[in-house]
C-alpha cells in the first residue's frame, strides 16, 4: 500500500495545522521523493512514527497504522488515490 501525502502549499485546505516538529533517525533511509511527504505528515501529527524514534521507511504500514492516518481530521483530503 503507497499513500502520497501532498505538500501543504497544495492542499485544498491551504495549510495544515502545525505540531512540533518531529525527527525520525531513519529518514535517510526513504526515497528523496518521500521525504518531504513524510515530513509534511508527521509535523501536521498525521504520522506518529515508533517509540524508538524511528519511522521505518522500508517497513510496510499495518491495516490499523493506515486507519489511523486516514481518521485525523484533515488528513483524507490530503491523500492523493
């Protein structure tokens, strides 16, 4: 399963709501063209990542993982089919 979260510069809402900036020590590890997705995410509190800080690129998300991201207010419009 691949979902593309869009930049808030394009996102029909005009912006999301901004939480504290979150670091993941295994970004380096997603594609240069996820990052910013990524980024973009997990600063709106869409993406949580892993208790050891990690986000786990290369992993794959679970049902309940995908679930979550999709019932944050906001974050279905922000996800491109």
């Amino acid at each position: 399963m691949t979902l593309s979260i869009h930049s808030p510069a394009r996102s029909r809402s005009g912006g999301l709501p901004q939480t504290e900036e979150r670091e993941f020590g295994d970004i380096a590890e997603a594609g240069v063209y996820a990052r910013e997705s990524i980024q973009t995410g997990a600063n709106a509190g869409i993406i949580q990542g892993y208790e050891d800080g990690t986000f786990r690129p290369k992993g794959q998300a679970t049902r309940a993982e995908t679930a979550t991201m999709l019932v944050i207010p906001g974050a279905r419009e922000l996800i491109e089919p």
